[in-house]
C-alpha cells in the first residue's frame, strides 16, 4: 500500500500559498530584561509554556532571544 497523506492532511505545498505570517505567528510575547536572573527566566519558561523568551532593553527595544535548548546546555555543563 502507498504512504500518501492521512485523512484530513493536505499537502503542505497546497497551504502554505494562502498562509500568511499572522497565521503562524504567537498573539503574545513573553519578554525578560538582559538584567533577569535565569531562575526568573525558567520560572517564566514554565509559567507561560514557552520554549523561548525575547530579551529586550529598558526601552523595549529587542536584544535577542532566551532558548531552553541553551538553558540546558548551560546547566549540562556544556
């Protein structure tokens, strides 16, 4: 038998002409100071259900990002 799409899949060729950013995106971002200690952060991580956090500066300007694959690195001692 052939492995074709599952009932209800459709190609994600087919989809992703029509899809725009805003369909993708998160309504709401989740935001740490470069100052937060990374218990704040985890402790955001897990209140919020992230797996990532945007660091931005005093005036909201963006500064980068915050990852739990880093995190874990980090406390792996790796």
């Amino acid at each position: 038998m052939g492995k074709g799409p599952r009932q209800g899949e459709g190609h994600a060729a087919d989809r992703t002409g029509t899809l725009t950013a805003a369909d993708l995106m998160a309504p709401s971002l989740v935001t740490v100071r470069p100052e937060d200690s990374l218990a704040h952060a985890i402790r955001l991580m897990m209140q919020h259900q992230v797996k990532r956090l945007v660091v931005v500066d005093e005036d909201g300007h963006f500064r980068g990002l915050v990852d739990r694959r880093e995190i874990l690195r980090l406390l792996a001692g790796e």
